[in-house]
C-alpha cells in the first residue's frame, strides 16, 4: 500500500466476502473477472 502498510491476501479477501452486501456493481463484476468465487449463500430454514 502507499502508506507502506502490509495486508495479507488472505486477510483482504475475508474482509471482502464478508462485506460484499456493501460493493457496488462495478467492484462485483471487477471481483468476478479476477476469478473470485463467492460460497454459496446459507439457507436458512424453520
């Protein structure tokens, strides 16, 4: 990073998957060209 802070890929990525209710269309469709593969969402049954 510019500021000379170290983020671990592994990190980043959880931090992604785990917001990705909050990314816009275009960082989702970035995301997926890369390869990203999101898990499939949990169901939730009563």
């Amino acid at each position: 990073m510019p500021d000379g802070t170290e983020v671990k890929l592994g990190v980043w990525l959880s931090n992604v998957k785990s917001r990705r209710a909050k990314l816009g269309a275009d960082q989702l469709e970035r995301l997926a060209g890369l390869g990203l593969e999101w898990a499939a969402q949990a169901s939730v049954t009563e």
